[in-house]
C-alpha cells in the first residue's frame, strides 16, 4: 500500500456551488466538485472516451459525462447509468482547512509537497488549473 498525503488545492470561494474545476496534481488530473455541504474529487476523464468530467452537470452526488451522457458518482467514482455500469474512475477523501480545499492523493505526486493554490492555465480559463510541485512549500508558507 502507497503512502498518501493531503495536497492543498485550492481556496474553497474559488469552485462555485454545484461545479467542478479540473486541477493537475504532478502527473494526475483530477475533477474537483463543490456540492455545497462538501467538496468531492475523483478522476477528471470519463473511462468511456475521456470526456472532461469537470465539466459535466452536476445532478445531486452524481456528475453527467458532457461528452456522451455517461454518468458517475461523486462519492466513489462508480458508474450509475446503464451505459457506465461496471465502469468508474477513482475518488479522493477531501477536507476543508481554514477555507482551504486539500485532497487526498498517493505521495507519489510530491512527497511533502504542497500545491499552492488554483494556478489558471491560460488567459481567462479558470475551469482547467495546473499545479506545478516544484516550490510549493514557500508559496504557501509566505501566504501564513
């Protein structure tokens, strides 16, 4: 069993009510979801053909793929239509500090690391986040 370790993400405000936000955590990429009384992560690509589950619509504890209807359980990544049954991807604990999403992931992606904060990828695309692993640690330290 892999060590796991809890990343920092992103500050809660950021991830409105019932979306999701796409963030890459060293070599994966994972979907975060506001459901108002919580944040769940799982996997960010459909298993089917990839679709961006970020951005799919949210239906109480369940995310609808965009790409071809498929839809998933936020709360353990398995499939819950006909089409998904027997599918799922992966799911993440995630918890809340001081307004601050972490979640869960296996140490590979940064032992000791910290992710420090939603880095947009690009000019106005706050849906997509990369989290660079190299000088986490001072970015967040100089926020404390």
């Amino acid at each position: 069993m892999s060590a796991k370790q809890w990343i920092r993400i992103t500050y809660a405000k950021d991830i409105p009510l019932r979306e999701g936000r796409a963030v890459s955590v060293g070599n994966r990429e994972i979907a975060i979801f506001n459901l108002g009384d919580r944040f769940v992560a799982i996997d960010s690509r459909c298993p089917h053909r990839g679709g961006p589950l970020s951005d799919g619509i949210v239906s109480g504890t369940a995310v609808v793929c965009p790409l071809h209807g498929w839809r998933l359980s936020l709360e353990n990544g398995q499939g819950l239509s006909p089409a998904s049954s027997g599918h799922c991807v992966s799911s993440f604990p995630t918890r809340v500090e001081e307004g601050v999403v972490l979640v869960e992931l296996p140490e590979a992606h940064g032992p000791g690391k910290r992710a420090q904060g939603a880095a947009e990828t690009g000019p106005g695309d706050s849906r997509q986040w990369s989290i660079p692993l190299e000088a986490m640690d001072e970015a967040w330290a100089a926020q404390e």
